[in-house]
C-alpha cells in the first residue's frame, strides 16, 4: 500500500488552462504539504495544513489553491497555467502536531509540463 | 533564507567516504536529512534534535552543532546505492510546520 500518493503522476497543458492535482496519505498523519522542486532541484514549500486547516502559505500566487476535505486529503488546483508553474510537485505528510520534530513522508511527485 | 549545502556535487568510487554539509545563517531547531534518486520522491534518512546530537544510520550518520547552526551527514564506505541527492531539510522552532530545505548536494558513487 502506498504511504502518500498523488495523481497524476505527469501532467502536459497548455498555458492558460486549469489543472489538479490530487494527493491522499493512508498514514493517520495530521499534517500535509505542497512542495514544488523547480529545474535546478531546489525545494520550497508552497503550502501546509494541519487537520485540514491552513497553516502556512508561503507567498504563493493566488492562482494556487489548496484544498483539504479531510485530514487524509490535499489537492491542489491551479488556475491560468504560466510557462514558470513548469516543476515538480511534491505532496508530502508528517505525523503529530508539531512540525519541527517530525519526518516527512513524500508522496512520487507530479511532473507538470506547460507548453 | 535557503540554507547552503557544501560541496554542490561529489564523486566518489565504492568504499570511499564523504561529509555533506549544511549552513544556515538562522538559529535552528531541528535538521533532517533526505535522499532524492532521480526521478523519485525524497526518502527521510534521519532527524537531529538537540545540538551535539550524532545519529547513525548503517554507515550514514550526521551531526548537529546549533552553535555554528550546521548539519554535517557522514557517509562511510559508500555504494552504489548512496548515489542521489542529500537535502537537509530545517525547523527553526520545535512548532513549526515550515521546513526550509537546503540547496542539494549531487552524490554519485561508481563502481
């Protein structure tokens, strides 16, 4: 059983559009991530919840929008897709409430493409 | 403030050693580190809570000094399999849920 997976794994659109990606964790962790790895492989946070409520949202375009149903849940929707959204996306979950102390699980990463 | 890791890239032959460090200009709390094979997903290695703390893995360890705000990861007689990219990963305060990861290191290990 996969730990934190996300779909889709790859994903190619044009500039513009609109896309989703999904993230879900089977772990019973309380605390979810949006990372994005960008061409030289540097990785930033984007987003973090807690029991599905928002805690960190790191200076992040508001064509970005996080979503958590659930605790288990964190999807992610971008609105007009720009050349520069081009990245790896990581979803990633860590147990208990604090962070600091805490490991993080990584979910395979979705490859977005925009052309 | 993204912390640095030194050396940016390593080549090393089976059995050989390597340190990988990580210098933050800020105060931290806690230092993860992680490995990244290309085209997967970071895979957590191990956490160093305490400064002076050393934790060992197999042959990878690290140690933390909070004093000079550093992480070094230790790996000895390397192989294959250590080949990837070591990230640490940093908390400034025991509850935040904001880790700030360093620039990378490119490890490769060949036979």
């Amino acid at each position: 059983d996969t730990a934190v997976s996300q779909t889709p794994k790859y994903l190619v659109t044009q500039m513009g559009n609109d896309k989703s990606i999904k993230c879900e964790q089977n772990l019973g962790h309380d605390t979810m991530y949006w990372y994005k790895q960008d061409s030289k492989k540097f990785l930033k946070i984007m987003f973090s919840y807690n029991n599905k409520e928002l805690i960190i949202n790191e200076t992040v375009p508001n064509r970005f929008s996080p979503k958590s149903p659930d605790k288990a849940h964190l999807n992610l929707h971008i609105n007009s897709l720009e050349l520069g959204d081009s990245a790896v996306y990581f979803c990633a979950s860590s147990p208990g409430m604090r962070g600091g102390n805490q490991p993080q699980h990584f979910g395979d990463g979705t490859r977005l493409s925009i052309l | 403030q993204q912390p640095v890791q030194s050396p940016q890239a390593v080549i090393l032959r089976e059995g050989e050693d390597a340190v990988i460090n990580c210098s933050s200009s800020k105060a931290l709390y806690s230092v993860h580190w992680y490995r990244q094979k290309h085209g997967e997903a970071p895979v957590f290695l191990m956490i160093l809570l305490k400064g002076g703390e050393q934790k060992g893995h197999d042959k990878i360890s690290a140690s933390f000094n909070e004093k000079k705000q550093q992480s070094s990861l230790y790996l000895t007689a390397s192989q294959l399999s250590y080949s990837g990219t070591y990230f640490c990963g940093t908390a400034r305060t025991s509850g935040t849920y904001k880790y700030i990861f360093g620039t990378g290191t490119r490890l490769k290990v060949l036979a």
